[in-house]
C-alpha cells in the first residue's frame, strides 16, 4: 500500500467518528490578524442558492457544506487555522437584499469581505460539477489568479486523482465568478464530483465518501502549506 494511502487510512481511523457524526461547526478566531496562512473554507451556494441539482434532487449546496464543515474539522486537527464563510444553509440575508439576485449578490459580497478582511488568506472553495451527459466524473481543481494559487490547485488536483476514478487537470478558473474576481490572495475552487453521473451521485451521497474528500483536501493543504506560508514570507 502507498504512503498517501497509509496516512489517509491513519487520519481516517483517528478522526472517523468525528467525521461521520452530524456536521460539526468549529471557528477558530474572528480576527482578521495572523501569524500563519488561514484558510478560508468555502461551502459554494447556499441559502435561496441550491447550485446544481442531481437527479435525484440532491442540491450541491449540501453536499458543498458536509464536504467543508469536515474540512474545517480537520484542518483544526491538523493545527491549520481556518474559517467557513458559512456554517449552514441559513443564510441572513439584509432587509436592504429584495431580490434573489440581490440576496445572492449579498451573501457574495459577504464572502468577499470576509476573505479580504483575513490576513494571509488562502481560499478554498468548494463545488460540485453537472454536465449534460452522465459520462464525465472526477474532481477537478481551478486556480485563481493570485501568485501560488496554480501550484496549490495542482497539488490539490493530484492528491484528489488518488482518490477518484476519473482523473483531471487543474485548469484556470472561470472569469465569470464573483468571489474569485474579488479574491487578491491565493485561491482555488474544487469541483468535487459530478452530480451529473449516476455512480459519482450516489457516492456523494454518502457520509463516507463526503469524510473522504475532506481527508484529501485538508491532507492538499498540509502538503501545500509551507509553500502558500512562504508566500506570505513565512515558512
Ligand atoms: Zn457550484
């Protein structure tokens, strides 16, 4: 068996109760101060914003919050400071957001502040993917613009091709996408599977594939961690 396997089953066995229980909520500071990298947790979608939707009727906005609600859990465990933009699908949006428009509008201008108002931010942002047709599967990794986010994505892209069966590149991310034309620090957004095909749905579905994935991306941002301090000058 592999190292990477080896470590991922220890992290596993270590942390599997915690990480099949109810979602856990944990943040570590509301500062905006650090010393080290924090790392910005980001469940895509949420409240009136489902995303995508599976056949079934599974909204991607809660399988994004299962994945990053674990995460979160983890990266405290591994010692890496973190913060969710969002800890459940209740979103307060302000009276001032009438619209839906205006409601999601609001709640990415929050994410936005919330990530340029963290020192040594570092954004992970965290999707699932549909397609037309049921084929395509696999995780795929998209960098933002900033220095080191192509290298994270990378890294990351590789640690999650161990783990899915179908395997991807890392590309750039869409220009399109608000929180990432905001975001001036590195930053990545993981489209963890494809509510699109049949069998990576109903893998998704479950609390012990979601735990996985979790494992992979917190494991991405331990093996990425010393690099994103040096950005920072750290490290
Ligand atoms: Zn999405």
């Amino acid at each position: 068996m592999r190292f990477r396997y080896v470590f991922l089953a220890a992290l596993l066995l270590l942390t599997g109760a915690a990480l099949l229980s109810a979602p856990l909520s944990r943040r570590v500071f509301e500062g905006s101060r650090s010393d080290h990298v924090v790392v910005i947790v980001d469940a895509g979608h949420g409240g009136e914003d489902g995303g995508a939707v599976g056949a079934d009727g599974t909204k991607e906005s809660d399988l994004n919050l299962s994945v990053a609600l674990r995460l979160d859990l983890l990266l405290g465990l591994c010692g890496i400071p973190s913060k969710l933009t969002r800890d459940s699908d209740d979103i307060a949006y302000p009276d001032s957001a009438v619209t839906t428009r205006q409601r999601k509008r609001a709640d990415q201008e929050y994410r936005a502040a919330l990530i340029g108002g963290t020192d040594k931010a570092v954004l992970v942002s965290i999707h699932q993917n549909t397609y037309p047709l049921p084929g395509p599967s696999g995780a795929q990794v998209f960098f933002g613009s900033a220095p080191g986010s192509e290298g994270f994505a990378k890294t990351m892209q590789e640690m999650l091709n161990g783990l899915c069966r179908g395997k991807r590149h890392a590309a750039s991310v869409s220009e399109d996408i608000y929180l990432f034309r905001q975001a001036s620090c590195p930053s990545i957004l993981v489209e963890c599977g494809f509510l699109s095909n049949p069998d990576e749905l109903a893998l998704l579905r479950t609390d012990g594939y979601r735990a996985k994935l979790a494992l992979v991306l917190a494991a991405g941002c331990l093996r990425q961690y010393h690099e994103l301090e040096a950005l920072y000058g750290k490290g």
